[in-house]
C-alpha cells in the first residue's frame, strides 16, 4: 500500500516554522517517515503507513488511543499494542514527539535537532507547534546542568500557552 491509496487528507494549519525553511506538509513529513523506516532497514507496513497519515494530518499532539480509533473509524484494523509499538519506532527514528504536558503525539516538524526539542503547546485549541530554540538557550541550560552535576540524556522543552490563533 502506498501513502496516496490511504485516502483524502485534512487540511492542515499548523503555522509555518521559518527555521525549519518553510511550511509543515503532511507530504514532506510522511517522505521522510517512509525514507527513515527504509534506511533503517524497516518494513513499509500498513499500520505504520495509517499511523504516519494520521500524526501528519493533525495540527494537535494525539494520543494513541485517538491515533487507533481514527484508524478503526477509516475502515481499517490495527490494534492498540501496535499503534504504541510504532509510536515508539517513529520516536527512536526522531519523526515523533512525545508532549508529556498532554501524554500525546506529534508529527516532528523539523529535520534534525538531535535529542532537544521544544514545543509551544496551545492550552486553548490544542495546537502543537515545534520551536527552534536559539543554541545560546540551549548552551545556557547546558551550563546550569553542568553546574548542578546533571548529565541529561535528553532536553525536552514544553512551553504552554495561547497560539496567536486563540490569542486574537
């Protein structure tokens, strides 16, 4: 099965992310979803291919449980056990984000960024947006756990709010 047979797709109106060059689209997202299944040797399955369309298409972070029933309510069968499993491939491949602030998903809008990311999550709409932080916020906090004798795995920055959507 191909990305194109999975059906119509949703408008999507997550704002455009100017250090990330350019506009989010699900097309560009589920490309390079599929290009690093591949280059990791993984297969091109259909429930991934469902779970890759559903995170692309939403301009909110889901839950599992929301990702599964969009999928059971297309017509289509996977069960929740794998919907995590390939939430959890799509996040060591970094094409996913965990939001914890909401325990959901989120499609990764930017191409590399390593173990940081931040995220500016809408308390209003729902509104996922991924933000580029300035490598001198990120070589402060840095300094701090450095000071602090704290040896972090991972820097995840989640800042709640109002999108200027919601704000207008």
């Amino acid at each position: 099965m191909n990305l194109a047979q999975l059906g119509p797709r949703n408008g999507d109106n997550r704002a455009m992310n100017p250090s990330a060059g350019g506009v989010f689209t699900p097309d560009a997202f589920e490309t390079r979803a599929v290009q690093a299944l591949r280059e990791g040797g993984l297969r091109i399955t259909s429930p991934r291919l469902h779970v890759i369309r559903k995170l692309s298409q939403s301009s909110t972070a889901l839950t599992a449980n929301q990702i599964h029933d969009q999928i059971l309510a297309d017509g289509d069968q996977v069960d929740l056990v794998t919907v995590y499993r390939i939430l959890s491939t799509l996040m060591e491949l970094h094409l996913v984000h965990h939001i914890g602030v909401v325990d959901a998903y989120t499609a990764c809008d930017l191409e590399s960024h390593g173990n940081n990311t931040e995220h500016l999550i809408c308390t209003k709409c729902g509104s996922v947006q991924e933000l580029d932080a300035p490598g001198q916020a990120l070589e402060a906090t840095r300094a701090q756990l450095q000071t602090l004798g704290f040896n972090p795995d991972q820097i995840k920055i989640e800042i709640t709010g109002e999108c200027q959507k919601c704000h207008n």
